[in-house]
C-alpha cells in the first residue's frame, strides 16, 4: 500500500496517509495510457478543416487552349490541380475525428496514470487547499512551497471558484475536479497535488 507525506499549503509536513492499492498501487498500463490520450488529443480536434477542389475553384470554364496542334501537353482546365490556383487533389475536408474508448480501458489508464505519478514521486497530497479570496500570489506561493515546478494539476474535491480563477492566470498551471479528470492532464503535469478529501472521492469512484 502506497505511503505519501500529507503537506499544509505552506509546505509544512503535517502527517502520513496511505493510498489505496486499487487506484495508486497497480502496474501501470503504458499501452492503454497511450490509448487514452490519443483518444483524448483526437477529440480535442475541431475537424474543421477545408480545401478546395478542382470544383469549387472560381474560373476554369474554358479549355485554355485546343487539343492538338500547339505543342502544349493537352489540358481541359486551368483549375486543374496542376494549375497554380487550381484545386488541390486529395486535400482535407470538414470530419469528425472524434471516437471512444471502452469505459475499462479509460478507468485502466486513469489508474495506471496515478500509479506512475506515485512511482515517480509526482503526487502531492496536501491537508486543505482552501483559498479566501481571489488571489493568483496565494496559489504561487502554495505551489513554490510545495516544489511543485512550471507544470502541475490541482485536483478539488468540489468546484471552488476562488481557486479556480486564482490558479487560471498561472502558466502550465490546471485545476480539475475528481469527476472531470482524464489521462491526459494527468501525465501532462510535472506534478499531481491533490487535496486530501480529494483522494477519498478518488478511491471510492476508482477503486
């Protein structure tokens, strides 16, 4: 059973906690982590993408010039994709590159992705992450004193909204909720701090 160090905002140790096997304890799954955030990636694109075709070019009514007899290779059209400003063959065209994943699969990588944080000494617990008011400095400090370095996710047990926009203004730095946590953000931060009742809501949707 994983042991991690339980810290105050200030970085002050402030007692031990253990963390379930079941979600922080597993072998992690490289092949389904990558999985999920392809999956993840792939959904964020907008598919909106476009070119035009030979059809959709304006001009190109007239053949340019007669079949034979001028010493020019035969052409039917200056929208032809050979043409400058001609259309372009094969191009992009509006899709949805969205899909899904098996809900296992995506409870799998979630897991595997804790796992790994807790095997690289990536995750931080801290007691209470309770901010008074709308203040990017008191989020600064917090995560100054906890090394928690450029990249790192802050995951609430419920949506605070002082936190939410004090942390907003900070590069690299994200604020998540248990419930809208995916594989991504999680491996895509140098560090994971979690508040304490956090990790009980965690363990008991995961475990």
């Amino acid at each position: 059973m994983p042991k991690v160090t339980v810290y105050d905002m200030a970085g002050k140790s402030v007692g031990e906690m253990n963390l379930s096997d079941a979600v922080f304890g597993i072998e992690p799954n490289v092949a389904v982590m990558h999985a999920a955030v392809v999956n993840f990636l792939a959904n964020q694109r907008q598919g909106t993408q476009s070119t035009l075709t030979r059809s959709e070019v304006r001009g190109g009514g007239r053949k340019p010039w007669r079949q034979k007899g001028t010493g020019h290779a035969r052409q039917g059209s200056i929208r032809a994709p050979q043409w400058r400003h001609g259309g372009i063959a094969l191009g992009p065209k509006p899709r949805d590159y969205s899909y899904s994943l098996n809900r296992k699969v995506k409870r799998l990588a979630i897991k595997s992705a804790f796992s790994s944080k807790v095997l690289d000494n990536d995750i931080i617990v801290v007691d209470n992450i309770e901010v008074a008011e709308y203040r990017t400095k008191t989020v600064v400090g917090m995560l100054a004193a906890l090394g928690a370095g450029k990249k790192a996710l802050i995951v609430m047990p419920e949506k605070n909204e002082k936190l939410i926009k004090s942390a907003s203004n900070i590069p690299g730095v994200k604020t998540a909720l248990v419930n809208t946590l995916n594989t991504y953000d999680i491996l895509n931060s140098d560090k994971l701090i979690i508040a304490k009742d956090a990790v009980a809501k965690l363990e008991e949707v995961y475990a």
